[in-house]
C-alpha cells in the first residue's frame, strides 16, 4: 500500500482529532482502490475579469480557469502514486516518494476543464504540486482544530511556493508569494464533505477560489 503523504508529514498524533469520515479522504488507498467522489461547487473562479488572462495560463497546465461561475458540477479522483523530484543523475535527493494525484474535473458550462496535483511527503512537510507538470510547488502547514465551528476538520495554509524553472527551484519572497488556503470538514447533517479554498495575494487580495460539498468514498479502480 502507498501511504498517505498526510499522515507521513503529519506527527503522530497530529490527525487525531481529524473527523473519523475525513479519515478515509486524507488516508492511504488500498491497492486497487481508488477515491472517487461527486458534488457541487457554489463557487469557481473569480469575477475580476482583468486576472481571468493571468488564469489562462495556468489553465493549460491544469491549475486554474479563467472563469466566475456558480452551482459547477464536479468529480474528484484520488489515485496512490509515486513521484520523483529533482534532475535525473544530478539530485542526489531524487526518489520516488508517496503522493496522492487528484484530478478534479469541473463541468463548466462552456465544457469540462480538469484540476491536476499530486501531495508529497517531503523532508520539509507536505508539499503540493500544481498542474500537470508540477513546475508550481507549495509547501503546507497542516492543521486540525480542535474547538470551534472547524473542529476536526483538516486546514492547510502554505508557508512557501516555488517555482520550477531553468533547471532550478526558485522560492518566491514573501512579500510577492501567493497564499493558499484550504480548508476540508465533514458535515454531519447534510452526509457531506465540504471544501474551501482561496488563492490570494499581498496587496490584490483573492485572486482565485472555490468552495462547495460533495460525498466521496474508495472503491475498487475498474479502468
């Protein structure tokens, strides 16, 4: 079995208090399994229209759209792989580390666009990279609230993002890095998992987000 990046970065009791229903999302997949849910999104994209070309960029790698939409179908995908970082025969520290690939396909009303990362477990924490090629990198601090309306669900925040390009990984000084927010809890009542996430900068403010429910569960991979 692959083990989860989450819990891998995590200590060792760092996801106890996590909802026990969030536990199967954030787990390891059996082999043979794969984690596949469905559900609404209220919210994708951002109506500031002058970002929407900015976006459109990072759409063709898969990372975000140039769109503002409400009420956007969705599926998610969680597949256990592995995947190696660094330059072949040049990075000492270039092995194949457990990930998690999620593909999260929006049925966006001019068509389908599909989101693609993989979470690692790296030496410093858990890191998520961005796009089909992952040249977009953030590392995230993991949390689980104990008290409050956010009790026992699981908030990541990234503390750096880098860039890879030219060979080379390049951190972005904070005061121009972006912020990823993110946070995943279990609704009781309505049976549902619900996400939040928001993309801002210093300065412009949001730039990106999405937030919505859905209801997901690992089942045996029939492709």
């Amino acid at each position: 079995m692959t083990g989860s990046p989450y819990r891998l970065s995590a200590p060792d009791d760092g996801l106890a208090a996590l909802h026990p229903r969030l536990r199967t999302y954030f787990g390891a997949v059996p082999p043979g399994h794969v984690g596949r849910g469905t559900g609404v999104f209220s919210v994708v994209g951002t109506p500031r229209r002058w970002l929407w070309p900015l976006l459109a960029v990072f759409a063709r790698d898969g990372v975000m759209f140039p769109v503002w939409e409400h009420d956007v179908p969705f599926t998610v995908e969680n597949r256990p792989v592995q995947v190696r970082r660094g330059r072949p025969g040049t990075d000492p520290g270039r092995q194949a580390r457990p990930a998690v690939r999620a593909h999260r396909t929006f049925h966006f009303a001019n068509g389908d666009r599909t989101m693609v990362d993989a979470i690692t477990a790296e030496p410093e924490g858990l890191v998520d990279h961005l796009g089909h090629r992952g040249r977009v990198s953030a590392l995230l601090a993991v949390e689980v609230p104990v008290t409050g309306p956010d009790a026992g669900a699981l908030r990541l925040v990234s503390t750096r993002v880098t860039v890879h390009a030219l060979g080379r990984e390049w951190s972005l000084p904070v005061v121009i890095a972006p912020r990823v927010e993110l946070t995943e809890r279990f609704d009781d009542d309505a049976d549902e998992q619900r996400v939040s996430l928001t993309l801002s900068a210093p300065v412009i403010g949001t730039l990106y987000r999405y937030e919505g429910a859905f209801r997901y569960a690992v089942v045996p991979d029939d492709v």
